[in-house]
C-alpha cells in the first residue's frame, strides 16, 4: 500500500496532466469557438456597447525610465523686524 506522501505526489501529478490536457483542448477549440461567436454577433447584430462589458480588458500601467525629480524646499528668509 502506497503511503500518504506517495498518493500526495501521485494526485498533484495527476492534476498537473489534467491542467495540461485542458489548456491543449481549449487552444483547440478556439478557432472554432470563434467562429461561432462571429457568426452569433452578425445575426443579432451586437454592438462594441452590448458587448463592451462582457469584455476583459486589460489595464498597464506605463513605467518611466527616468527617476522621479525629488523637489527641495528653498530655506526660508527670516522676517525682518
């Protein structure tokens, strides 16, 4: 009888062959899959803004390659008697 930390590794290795088999049917059924929903947008006529929710966009932010400017105070005069 296999022990618990055998049956542990056995079940993560199964998980990982069936993560890996559904990403292959996915890649193989997108094509088609796209297809349908290009047909499906032409017979109901939908709009970007019917569909404009259902839609993930992703949002980067933009990076500078410059360093910031650091502001520094001027000294402050002392006020005259």
């Amino acid at each position: 009888m296999p022990t618990a930390g055998q049956q542990l590794v056995d079940a993560i290795n199964a998980m990982k062959e069936a993560q890996a088999r559904v990403e292959e049917l996915k890649k193989a059924t997108r094509d088609e899959d796209l297809v349908n929903v290009k047909a499906l947008i032409k017979s109901h006529g939908f709009t970007v803004k019917d569909l404009k929710p259902e839609l993930v966009v992703s949002r980067t932010k933009r990076r500078t390659t410059t360093a910031r400017k650091t502001t520094t105070r001027k000294p402050r005069k002392p006020k005259a008697a």
